[in-house]
C-alpha cells in the first residue's frame, strides 16, 4: 500500500461510485463490529439489543426524512401493515 500511493496521479484518478459504496458500507460495518463490542462489555445482551434497535430506528428515519421518501408511508395499507406486523412479529 506505501509503495502504490505515490505512484497514483489523483488528478486524473476516479472511483467508481459503486466502489466507494462499497469502501463505505465497510467502514460502517467496522465501526459497528467495535461499537458492538464496547457496548457488550458495558451492558448486559437485553439491554444492547434494546439500544441497538432503537440506534437502527432512528439511523433509518433520518434516512428516510434526508432522502425525502416519506411520503411512501402514505401508500402502505391496513392489510400491508397486518402482514408485515406478523413477520416482524414472528422474526422477534
């Protein structure tokens, strides 16, 4: 890795953007393998599930409110809402 770096022109050097998805889904995986692990050592298993559900519900409603796809909540029906109840419920 010492030896490629210096020998890259980043003027003309571009990542895929698929490539940098990828970079950057790893270094949230990493960061939360060491979070996990952390927090394993500070509370107890209920409580690390309690707060890790809660840190994943709030993570995707900011990306939902940021991506401005709210409004596909609108378009969920009573019988879609059933359905997905049971399987989050049976999941559990």
């Amino acid at each position: 890795m010492v030896a490629i770096l210096p020998n890259i022109d980043f003027k003309t050097f571009k990542i895929n953007k698929y490539s940098l998805m990828v970079l950057l889904s790893s270094i949230i995986k990493s960061f939360q393998l060491f979070a996990t692990v952390y927090f394993l050592t500070k509370l107890d298993p209920v409580n690390f599930y309690l707060l890790e559900t809660i840190i994943i519900i709030i993570f995707s409603l900011l990306l939902l409110i940021i991506k401005k796809e709210i409004y596909q909540f609108k378009l969920l029906n009573k019988k879609y809402l059933k359905l997905l109840t049971s399987a989050n419920t049976v999941a559990v």
